[in-house]
C-alpha cells in the first residue's frame, strides 16, 4: 500500500490530510507544489486534479481528490484508529458538521490568509501577469479577479471574519450538546479534523476570537496536543513562518 500525497505545507486542506495520515502512522511520500508559482495548475498535475488545487492522493494508483473526500477515503481504506462513529446517525452528523466546515470556515479564512499573506506577491505582478495567473484557475478565477491586486474590501474581510466567528459559536454549541471533549463526544472525528486548520490559521494570524468560548479553547488545546499536530505542522506549515512579514502583523494585532 503505497501513498503519495502531492500538496503544499501552509495549504489548510492538505493539514487536514497529513494529520489524518499521520494519526494513523501511515507512511507516504510527500510531493510539496509550490501554489505562489503555480505548480498546481501545470499540465501534468491537473491530469491528477482537473480543479487545479491540493491535495491529491495517489494510493498506488488510484487518484482521490477533495481534503473531505481524501480523508474519509482514508478512513475506510485503513479503518485502524478510526475517526469515523460507528452509530450511522452520528456518523450523519460528522458528515453534516463536515459539509458545514466546508462551507464556512474553509471559504472564509482565505479571505484573510490572501489579504494578508499573498497579496504582496500579486501586487509585484504586471496587470498582464495578474489577470493571466487568475484566469488559468479553474476553480479560483472568479476568486482570484474579485481579490485584485488591491485585496479583499473591508466589507469582505469583516464578512470572513463573522463567519469564522459563527463558526467557533457553532463548534462551542457541539461541544455542548455532545459533552465533548471533540465535536461529537469523547472520540475525536474527521468533523474535528476539518476544522482544525482554520483555527491554527486564525490563531497564527493572531485574529482569533474564541477566547470567550472556554470549550473550543480547551478543544484547540486538545488537538494541539494530539500525537498527529506536531508532524502535521512541520515548519513551514504556520503562514508566519514562511512569510516573515506576517510576523509583524500578528503581533500588531495581538
Ligand atoms: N475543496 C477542495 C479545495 C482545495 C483548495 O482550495 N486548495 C487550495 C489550498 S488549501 C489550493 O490548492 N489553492 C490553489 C490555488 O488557489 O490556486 C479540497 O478541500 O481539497
């Protein structure tokens, strides 16, 4: 059983892979892309992954896409350590919570991880450059020419922000309702595992604002200290590692 993941270190849906690979000590061989120069959107790889983005995993030949789709693959295919409940009604509501990640925080929190971030690198692109970049994205053009080379709007940016923050509202009401201390109880779920890298990205950036959530405190604490985090966030995952002036940033706004 071999496993290839072709992703890229900061990229928030690749985390949610490795950490699940890594939870379950599976082996795999790491192709990093570099997503600033593009290389998902060169040939070779969009025959992998038409949508032109991370992660793909290549299980001896088999090509799955889509983080969610990736890491319940995962969890069926190597079923040990299991982050998947056994109840089926439980286990319809990890995939709702899922579907829920995917619609909120996963969207939202590129708003400021390219506000912040990659900006400067599109701002030192030609106009030429920028509109080229942005229409060779299949799933991100529309994205990539609302964001410009100016950024995101306030407007925008606080909308993000909002939904992050219902986003935390949502994981404390869980929590609540399910005794946590993860998402659905006491194991933790791939519910917990989609989640997990908008937090750490919010909590890099130095914008989060859970701390008045002291059960979504203690569930960061808790999967900050789970045995995957720390081979799952090898240094150059934490945006502030790999982009120096991000560093001043957060601390402006700590
Ligand atoms: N729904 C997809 C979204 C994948 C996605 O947006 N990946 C980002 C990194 S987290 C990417 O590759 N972006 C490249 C780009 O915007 O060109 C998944 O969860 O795998």
């Amino acid at each position: 059983m071999a496993y290839k993941l072709y992703n890229a270190p900061q990229s928030t849906c690749s985390q949610r892979v490795r950490f699940v690979l890594n939870s379950k000590h599976l082996p795999f061989d790491e192709v990093k892309l570099n997503l600033l120069d593009g290389d998902q959107l060169k040939p070779d790889y969009l025959k992998l992954n038409p949508n032109g983005v991370v992660p793909t995993l290549d299980h001896d030949g088999a090509i799955v896409t889509d983080s969610t789709v990736i890491t319940e693959y995962l969890d069926e295919v190597e079923p040990a350590d299991s982050f998947t409940p056994e109840d089926p009604v439980k286990r319809a509501r990890m995939r709702a919570l899922m579907h829920f990640m995917d619609e909120m925080p996963a969207p939202a929190v590129r708003v400021p991880t390219f506000n912040l971030a990659f900006l400067p690198k599109f701002q030192a692109m030609s106009r030429d450059e920028f509109m080229a970049m942005a229409e060779s994205k299949p799933l991100r053009k529309e994205f990539m020419m609302k964001m410009g080379q100016t950024g995101f709007p306030k407007q925008e940016m606080d909308d993000a922000l909002a939904r992050l923050r219902r986003t935390y509202e949502r994981m404390d009401a869980e929590i609540e309702k399910s005794g946590g201390p993860w998402l659905l109880g006491k194991e933790i779920s791939l519910a917990d595992v989609a989640v997990m890298p908008a937090l750490v990205r919010m909590y890099d950036l130095n914008f989060y604002d859970w701390k008045d959530l002291p059960r979504v405190v203690t569930w960061f604490d808790n999967i900050r200290a789970h045995p995957a985090f720390v081979p799952t966030y090898y240094h150059g995952s934490l945006l502030t590692e790999r982009f120096p002036h991000l560093r001043e940033t957060a601390a402006a706004s700590a």
